[in-house]
C-alpha cells in the first residue's frame, strides 16, 4: 500500500461504498492506558482534569464515576488523534480547545475551537468525525478531517 493517496486508501477499505468521505484530508489515531488516566487523576485530581478537558468533558466523565478515567481517557485519545488529522502539532493549540460532545443518542461530534479550529481551517478542514472505543485497561479514538473538496482542490 506504499503509495496510496488518502481517498484509495479510504475508497480500498470501505470497499468503494458511497459515503461522507470524500473530502478525507487526513486521518488520527490514538490509544490510551486508562490506569495512566486513572492515576492522573489520583494525583493531580481536579487540575489534570481541568488542564486537559472541556467543563462539558469534565461533566459527562463525572456523570458515572465508575467510568470516570475510562471516558476521560478516550477523550484524550480522541485529542491526540485530532493533533495528528488536523497537524496541530507545531499550532500551539490548548487541549481545552479540542472538544468532544457526546449528544443524547449516544453519538459524539468533535468541536475545534479558538487556535484549532483557525490551523484546521487555514489546512482547508471543514469538520472532523469522531469515533470512540474503549475495552479492558484501552481507550481507542479515530479522527477524520474532512474537507469541503476533494484533494485535487475541486
């Protein structure tokens, strides 16, 4: 698969099923270790929280606290897969301003806001999609960025 560009790819491992996917810019993945976030949160309580996350984030994470590190973990892979699907890297961006909202039937939708959704906008993003996971001591999250064009520019 060396040479692929993003929409083969795509198109290869959607089998060419017609989708929202098109404008595929990039794409992040991440991994976390719960027990990691778990111990953070011993140690550092209420500013690792607030260092990191979204008050809405802090909220629905706290809503169930025997789930508490298992949904701030995803979040924070979900955060790390939008530095690599939107090359916030080098941006500057504040972790608060990568935001994941989880709506009422269970789904999630990625928010940018301030310095990252300008560098996400100055990369030609118009949204990014979030998928969250998280089984055993692992929290899983992929990030599409999605452009308003395909990568020719059209």
């Amino acid at each position: 698969m060396g040479n692929l560009h993003s929409h083969q790819l795509i198109e290869s491992l959607t089998g060419g099923m017609p989708s929202d996917l098109s404008g595929v810019v990039r794409l992040g993945i991440d991994i976390v270790h719960i027990p990691r976030i778990a111990e953070s949160l011993r140690a550092f309580g209420e500013r690792f929280e607030g260092r990191l996350f979204a008050p809405g984030e802090i909220a629905y994470s706290r809503s169930a606290p025997d789930q508490h590190a298992q949904r701030l973990a995803a979040r924070f892979a979900a955060k790390e897969a939008t530095i690599k699907a939107v090359g916030l890297s080098e941006a500057g961006v504040n972790w608060r301003e990568m935001e994941v909202r989880r709506h009422a039937d269970g789904s999630c939708e990625l928010v940018l806001h301030g310095v990252a959704a300008q560098a996400a906008r100055a990369a030609g993003i118009a949204r990014c999609i979030v998928c969250l996971s998280h089984d055993g001591d692992y929290a899983a999250a992929v990030v599409a960025a999605l452009s308003d064009r395909d990568e020719l520019g059209r």
